[in-house]
C-alpha cells in the first residue's frame, strides 16, 4: 500500500473512532477529518471544498430546509396529536409515529421526516409514561425504509441516480424506486406488527391458563 492509501484509511478510523467517543458533535469530526486530510496532503487544497458545491449537497441541503420549515410551521405535529389523542396502548402509538415518518420520509429527507415527529414522539412518550427510546429506534428504522422509495428520500438514491446518468444518459425519475422501496418498508412493517402481536399475545394466553388445565398445544397438565 501506498502511503496515501495508508493515509486516508489513518483518517477514516480516527474519524470512526471520533463517532465512537461521542464528546464531539458529528459535523466537527467530519470538518476535523478533512482538515487532518489536508494537513497530510491527501486532499488538495483546492478539492477541499469543492463538495459543497455539488448537486447532492444543494439538493439535500433544500430539502432540509423545507423539512425545517414544515417543522415549525406545526402542522405535522397538530395532525399527530390529533390522530394519538384517542390512542393509549404504546403498540398503536409506535405503529402510528412509525408509519408516518415512512410516509413522510417517502415526500421529504428522511433526516427531516424524522426531525418532525420526533417532537411528536417524546410527547407520547411522557403522556404513555414510557422510554422514548421505545418510539424513537423504530421511527429511525421507518424513515430509513421510507427513504428508499423516492429519488429524494435519501442521498444515496440521487447518487445512484446522477451515475447511471453519465453511464446510460438517463437517470432515474421521482418514483423508479416506489415499487422496491415500498415493498421492503410493507414487509418489514408486517414483520414488526406480528412480532408485537406475538408479544401481547404471549402474556394474555399465559395467564387465560388454568394451573391444573391442558397446556395451550394439548399436551399433558403441568406437574
């Protein structure tokens, strides 16, 4: 290996490293990574910065600020409140913030889709007296999921997009990865429904057991 090559793999675990820490914000380690690249020489000073002025950077730098504008206008969160106000149990609430930011991430960033709700999310979570982190994994693996069916939804879609342009000439339009992208976010929102149904059901079916009675699948009472 070369001693760029060395280099920039030297760059790349200090900054994982940095992420894993966790005592400096993201944005600063990344800014702290290129600025080591620069100080090694295996970044030009004139290709520094040129990333910000790309497509992907515009285009997802807009949809930003629109996700920030929707944000504060609270029209998302006055329709959230509206829909949970008759909603108790902590399953239906997750099932609803989940499927709304998947939606939502399908029309927007999915990073501002979740920027939305999350306001949403602590509020039920301290009205349901539950951890919010039992609304907040589920609705960043749903914004995930709901990113892979647009163009905009997530960056790696326009990066794909812009290659098989210079390759083929032709990009992919708004909705090309609706078909794939929803079919992975419908059955993965099956797959987490079931598995909640499991785990009610699982208590209430123990407990509907009598102590001398058959055991749910017919075999011998319990000794």
């Amino acid at each position: 290996m070369t001693f760029d090559q060395i280099a920039a793999f030297a760059v790349l675990a200090g900054l994982m490293l940095l992420f894993i820490w966790g005592r400096i914000r993201y944005d600063l380690a990344a800014v702290l990574a290129l600025l080591a690249a620069l100080l090694i020489g295996i970044v030009k000073p004139k290709a520094a910065f040129s990333g910000f002025s790309d497509d992907i950077v515009i285009i997802v730098a807009s949809a930003l600020v629109i996700s920030a504008a929707v944000e504060r206008s609270g029209v998302v969160e006055a329709v959230i409140s509206r829909l949970t106000r008759r909603i108790s149990k902590v399953g239906s609430q997750i099932g609803l913030l989940v499927g709304s930011v998947t939606l939502l991430s399908a029309m927007v960033k999915n990073i501002g889709a979740l920027a939305m709700l999350m306001p949403s999310a602590f509020q039920l979570a301290k009205k349901s007296n539950a951890s919010p982190s039992c609304f907040l994994m589920p609705m960043a693996f749903g914004s995930l999921l709901g990113g892979l069916m647009t163009l905009v939804g997530t960056s790696p879609n326009i990066i794909v997009s812009r290659v098989r342009e210079e390759m083929t000439g032709e990009p992919f339009s708004m909705f090309d990865y609706t078909p794939v992208g929803a079919g992975v976010a419908a059955a993965v929102f099956v797959v987490r429904v079931l598995a909640l149904l499991r785990h009610w059901r699982g208590p209430r079916a123990r407990g509907r057991r009598s102590p001398g009675g058959p055991s749910p699948v017919g075999g011998p009472p319990p000794s």
